[in-house]
C-alpha cells in the first residue's frame, strides 16, 4: 500500500478517484429521491466517504493503480468491474453488519452502475491527457551507465512519473555513436538544458572524482532546473536500492538501515500477537491441508529444514510438504517453474501459500518475523554471496513469513533474480519501520488473493 507514496501523481489520482466515487453515490441518491431529498438522506455524507474508501481499496487490490498495467479501456473496465465486485461484497456485509450504515438498493446499485461507466471513462481521458508532452517535465539523464539506463527504462515505461526522457549524457564523444539515447557529453551539460529546455537533471553515474560538471549543475540548478541524485530517486520510484554500482561507503554512510529498540520490541509484540491470532484462525484450514497431504502422497505432512537467521543464527523451519519425499536425492537446488517434484496437493497450497502456515510457529518462538526477507538455505547463502554482492546484508534482521521482495517479484531461482530481491530486501532493511510492516502485510493478503509471484 506504501507504494501509492511514491508518487505524487499516483496518490493524487487515488484521492481524486475516491472523491469521484463518492460524488457518483450523492449524485445516485439525488436521481432516486430528488435533488432536496437525496443531499438530506440521512449521513449521506459519511456513507458516500465510506463507499470511496472501501472501492478505492478494492481498485488499489485490483491492480487499478498499477499504471503500466492499465492503459487500454479493456484492462481499465476490467480492472474496475473486479474492484466493484469485490467492494460490492464488502459493503454489503458491512451494512448487514452496521445497519446505520445501510445504503438503500435503489440507491447503491445504480451507483454502482454508474461508477463502471464514470470511472474508466474518466481514466482514458487522465491517461490521454497526462501522456500529453505538455504535461510531461523534459528529463535529462546525466551518465550513461546501468544505472543510468535503468532509470531511463523506468521514465519511458512508468507514465505515473510525469517525465519526458530527452536523453543521457556521456563522459566522452565516443558513446554518442555507440548507446542509443546518449545525446552528449557532461561538458555540453549547460548548453543542452537551455536548447532543448530541459527542467529535470538526474546524476546517475558512479565514479565522479574529477568529472562532475559542478559549475555547470549549479549554473542549471540556480536557473531553476531541478537537480536530483540517481541513487536517490531510483530507490525512490521503486522501493529497492540498486546495487550493481553500490560502494560500500554508499551503504556505511547512507540514512537508514538503523532501527530504536523500541521499535524492536513493538515489532516483536505486534509479531506475537498476529502469528498468535492467525493461529487461532487457520487451524481448520492447517487441519484440511494436513489430510490433503496425507492423502496425495507418502511421507511427513511437515517439512523441516535448517535455515539462516538473524545475524546467521540457525534455526529449523516449518512448512508443510509440498514436494515428493525423495525430491533433493541429488543434492540441494532452488525450486524451478513447473518443477517436476511437487505433488498435486503441493502445487495447490504453494500457489496459495498454505504451505507457509506452519512457520507462525517460528514466529513465535522468535527464529522469524511476520515481515523480512526470505529465510535462506545456508549452502546457498555461501554459493550467492560469490555471486550476488551485499548479500549476506540481509542477515542483519530476522527472516520473514512475508517481505518486500516477497510481494514485488517472483520466486527467486538464479543469480539475477537473487540479485534482484536483494535490492528490495536492503530497501526493507534501509526503511524499516512498524508502518512499512503494516503496509507488506497488506500487499501479501493482494499477493496471495491474486495469486502473483507464487511457485
């Protein structure tokens, strides 16, 4: 939910969209009873507020606010015919529930009808008009390294940004005719920005002893072009830290990666209380998974296996089997896409994570979190820190049931995608917090409801 504050566009068309609805709801009651009657319906108000929240989380669930996502009015009355759906039986049972807050058929429903119709009418025309370079800020990238390029791939592919990418800029000339996109050199900086009135530079190149245009990026900034630091605004837009130009200093120096005591301690009371209560909750659900298992396939229900905690601590962890019981006779290996040694029931609770269930014991007992990075095997934590730089920095917190590299990307298998959730587990680490917390708690109920990223 967290990533809606990443940018401003976003949340303000979050807001926006929740007035939208609420006003589609006043406007229902006052075809229905009158214009005087439907504004005096009793707390109207309040129940107009109460239908935006509930549809717009619904919409955010629905994947409404991913903005790459949905650009076409096909995936857009998609997307909001399943967020109505869902914040339909959400409303009902509330006013069910809480009679005061009960909203009148005649009233709810074409409401309803008509936000299908409003909402993503509305959207095409946002998306048309926000695409327009008139309200896009012209964007110069200053380096042309990874970095540089991955930023340049989120400004063409991210629309909820509000940049129009001009070009990077190199070191030397002799780029300009090798990488497409590179428009000069750091010594035209000045020149570039007044030509092609640029209003946005990002420095995003590593190594700068001796080679950043200061003058010149004060000159510019001073004129009133915004000036921002790649590191910052990459960790920004996408909630990870990139680590394939990180120094070490970078990491020593850098805000963050601090938590108060107290702050561990609330996380720990919050962890006990909510393993304690989905416990409590899923222990039919357990007791179902358990005979499925028993049924399908030879072997214990639970799997156990040592995994590396916080600060490398060892611990065994609980899940239920989800794999034949001769699936590591040659050795230890990640889990592959269709993997041949999953059973029929496996694949089912692994898709949904009912596997998972059993370590709300091992948060309990203090070997896990509810939230952190993903508990590794020790073997491969050996083999991917060869590979994969910083990675046993993400033993410096507890593992997690669920994490921030849980919820935005799949299932890590090779180097790459190791490499990939390690930027967003040192992000998690970076901006720790009990909100942040709240916040991937939310996205896994998303994650698991919409079943992404699961294997």
């Amino acid at each position: 939910m967290v990533e809606l504050l990443r940018s401003p566009r976003r949340l303000l068309l979050f807001a926006f969209e929740g007035v939208l609805v609420a006003v589609v709801l006043i406007v229902a009651a006052c075809v229905r009873l009158g214009l005087h009657e439907g504004l005096t319906y009793p707390h109207i108000a309040k129940k107009a507020l109460l239908v935006g929240l509930v549809v717009q989380g619904a919409a955010y669930y629905a994947g409404m606010y991913e903005l790459h996502s949905v650009q076409t009015a096909r995936s857009l009355f998609s997307g909001v015919l399943k967020a109505l759906a869902l914040a339909s039986v959400i409303l009902w049972g509330l006013f069910y529930a809480v009679r005061p807050l009960e909203i009148g058929r005649g009233i709810f429903l074409p409401a309803i009808a008509f936000t299908a119709l409003v909402l993503p009418t509305w959207r095409l025309v946002y998306n048309r008009i926000s695409s327009n370079a008139g309200f896009l800020r012209r964007t110069l990238i200053l380096g042309n390294g990874d970095l540089a390029h991955e930023i340049a791939t989120l400004i063409r592919e991210g629309p909820d940004f509000g940049l129009e990418l001009v070009g990077l800029l190199s070191r030397d000339r002799i780029s300009l005719a090798l990488e497409e996109g590179v428009i000069g050199t750091y010594a035209e900086l000045r020149d570039i920005v007044e030509r092609q009135d640029i209003r946005f530079v990002i420095v995003a190149y590593p190594d700068r002893r001796g080679t950043l245009p200061v003058e010149q990026l004060l000159e510019v900034k001073f004129r009133g072009v915004e000036v921002e630091e790649g590191v910052s605004l990459y960790e920004r837009i996408t909630g990870k830290i990139f680590v394939r130009e990180l120094k070490p200093s970078q990491l020593i120096f850098a805000e963050g990666f601090t938590s108060r005591p107290t702050t561990r301690r609330l996380k720990r009371i919050l962890d006990v209380i909510i393993a304690g209560i989905g416990i409590a909750l899923s222990a039919p659900l357990m007791l179902f998974t358990a005979l499925a298992i028993k049924i399908d396939s030879p072997g214990p229900i639970l799997y156990t296996q040592e995994r590396a905690g916080e600060f490398g601590r060892l611990f065994t962890i609980l899940k239920f089997r989800s794999m034949r019981i001769d699936a590591e006779k040659n050795g230890a290996q990640f889990a592959k896409e269709n993997d041949d040694r999953i059973t029929l029931v496996g694949r089912f609770i692994r898709k949904t994570r009912l596997d998972e269930l059993p370590q709300l014991w091992n948060v309990l007992r203090g070997d896990m979190s509810m939230v952190g990075p993903r508990p590794e095997r020790p073997v491969f934590i050996e083999q991917l820190d060869q590979q994969v730089p910083f990675f046993k920095q993400r033993l410096y917190v507890k593992p997690g049931v669920t994490g921030h590299a849980q919820v935005r990307c799949k299932y890590g298998a090779t180097a790459d995608d190791m490499i990939e959730k390690l930027q967003y587990d040192l992000y998690y680490i970076k901006s720790y917090s009990l909100l942040f917390d709240l916040s991937i708690m939310l996205d896994t109920i998303k994650v698991v409801l919409l079943r992404i990223g699961a294997r």
